[in-house]
C-alpha cells in the first residue's frame, strides 16, 4: 500500500471566511487549525447521530478535490510539492466563478456549482496534470481499493493513467458535507443544509485559491499545510 505521509491539492476556502465557517463548523473540525470544534446549534437535535452522519468526510476536512490523495514519489521531498503549487498558482489563468448550492451527488450531500464550469474543470484537470510527476505510482492493493469492477472503462483508464477514477471528463467539484445518506433520509438533510447554507447569502464563489493538505498517517487527519492564491489572467 502507499505509504505516507500523503498530500492532496484542494480547493478550501479562506480561513475565518463564512463557507470555512459553515463547513468546518457542521464536520466538527477545522483543516487549518487541526482543531475538533462544536457542531452548529441546533443540528445535533434535528439529526440525532449527525457526528457518524459526517464521520467520514471529517477526516479530510471540508475541501473540494483538485488532486486526490498521494505520496510522494521517490527523490522528491514535500518542499518540492509545495514550490511546485507555488509556481502553479503564479501562472495567469482565468479564475473561475461558481454559483454554489447545495444537493445531493453521488449518495451525499455536498456544496456544488448550480451550474457546469468549464474554467473550474480546465483548474482541475491541471492540477491533475501539472502535480503527477510528484505522485508515487499505485500500488497493485491500492487499485484494488478503487473497486476497479464498479468504474466506467475510462474511469479505470483515468485510475491507470492519474492515479484516481474521477478526473478530466469524470471530475466533479464538490465540497462534501456528509457521508453517504441513505435515500429514504436523503430530502430530509438536504432541505435542512440548504436552510443553514441560505443564510450565507453566497450568491457567488470564486475558486481562487489551492492548498496543500497533508495526511500524517492512516489514523490522522488532513490537514492545510500551505495555501495559494492563484493568479487572475485578467
């Protein structure tokens, strides 16, 4: 298996700014600070067992996926990753603006774009590209974990070629805030995440930033280790 540590490149938003508030405060855990912190008020009462409901995605905080977890390929060094998402952000680009919602994707809930994007998709498929060189090939129980038998053939080709399943014309941006949701509980916990997320009054997001996250060992969680704005063409 992949050793670790492991790193990620993700979109987070700012620290201290209200998207950070609002998902770090319903995972109960803060990526920048490493800190565990008190669920919303309230939330725990509507949805009796929402700590196991965000169990899972409170491992790598409240993120959306540029580059999925990896180690490090042999000869390189973490200062090598993060001089390299340095000079990535400092190359002009078009910075891309989402409208942000909330729905339902893949079995979860998660903040997405109301509508597709094709900056953040060109964003995303160069952090796939640009960052490989540093990434340490999958190991054959790694490829395994992936459930090969359950992807579409390009997503096994995806999972090959860039190490992950869900990249360039599979990739999807979200920024999860639950586990997955059995269907018949589904509705329920949407409308109750679009209540909460209306009163950010977030009519616009621009992605405008990538962070390096680390992951210590297996046990651990991620957690920021560096971030950067990027560099707007215009």
């Amino acid at each position: 298996m992949t050793g670790y540590p492991r790193y990620a490149i993700y979109y987070a938003p700012p620290p201290g700014s209200d998207l950070d508030r609002f998902g770090a405060d319903l995972l109960g855990y803060d990526a920048f600070s490493g800190n565990d912190l008190s669920f919303p008020d309230g939330i725990e009462q509507a949805v009796p067992d929402w700590r196991a409901q965000t169990q899972d995605p409170r491992k790598y905080g409240f993120h959306a996926t540029l580059k999925a977890p990896f180690a490090l390929a042999a000869g390189h060094h973490e200062a090598d990753l993060v001089a390299a998402c340095a000079a990535f952000a400092g190359k002009a680009r078009p910075i891309p603006v989402i409208t942000p919602v909330v729905n339902p994707i893949g079995g979860f809930i998660a903040v997405v774009p109301a509508a597709p994007s094709v900056e953040l998709n060109d964003l995303a498929a160069d952090c796939v590209r640009d960052f490989d060189s540093l990434r340490t090939p999958l190991t054959p129980e790694d490829r395994a974990r992936r459930n090969p038998s359950a992807l579409t053939t390009a997503q096994i080709e995806h999972l090959d070629r860039w190490g992950y399943p869900y990249v360039m014309d599979d990739f999807r941006f979200h920024m999860t805030l639950t586990g997955r949701v059995p269907a018949e509980r589904r509705d329920q916990l949407v409308a109750l995440l679009r209540e909460r997320f209306a009163v950010l009054g977030l009519r616009a997001l621009a992605v405008d930033r990538i962070a390096v996250f680390r992951q210590d060992d297996s046990r651990a969680r991620f957690q920021v280790l560096a971030q950067f704005e990027l560099r707007d063409i215009h």
